[in-house]
C-alpha cells in the first residue's frame, strides 16, 4: 500500500482554515447577540471601527502613523476617524502604557 507524505504546508493550512472557521462562528455570535439587543448597522460599524482602531493603537503603542500604516489608511484619515468615533488621550495613553508592559 502507498500511503502520501504528510506535507507540513498542508497541515498549516489545515490549522488556518480551523481558526478562519472559528473566528466566522465567533463573529456570527456577536453579530446575532448584537442584533438581539436592537443595535442599528451603524452603531454596530461605529463600535466596532472604535473597538479596532484602539486595538491598532495599542498594538503599535499609541503611534497613529503605524497605527495607519497596519490599517491601511492616510494618517490624516485615522486622525478624522479618532476624532469622530471619540478615542480620546485616555485610549492612546492605555495604548502607550500596553506598549511599555512589552
């Protein structure tokens, strides 16, 4: 009997698609309890923009231009964007204090 080599690309991939399957089950969770308790589209999408701009700032230590850079967008956006979704001086002085625990 021939049996193929395990390739260990394929077992990379396998584990990818395990956690891309795990996160869509973790989103669909979210998304369903949002609905639940009546938020609108847009202030699902105004909270969840907040939640992730704070976590990119937090994981480049408070600097917007990386932050932006990890985002995919114009500094100048992410700064509109943090000045209209409200992240203040206490969000990015949480973000620079995450960065020194490092």
């Amino acid at each position: 009997m021939c049996y193929a080599p395990t390739f260990p690309y394929r077992i990379e991939i396998v584990k990818e698609l395990r956690k891309e399957l795990n996160l869509n089950g973790r989103l669909t969770q979210i998304v369903d309890e949002l609905v639940r308790r009546g938020l609108t589209l847009t202030q699902a999408r105004r909270e969840f923009e907040r939640q992730f701009i704070v976590a990119a700032l937090r994981s480049n230590g408070g600097n917007l231009c990386r932050s932006a850079r990890s985002l995919g967008v114009h500094r100048n956006t992410l700064r509109n964007k943090v000045s209209d979704l409200g992240i203040g001086s206490a969000d990015a002085k949480a973000a620079r204090r995450a960065r020194k625990v490092f």
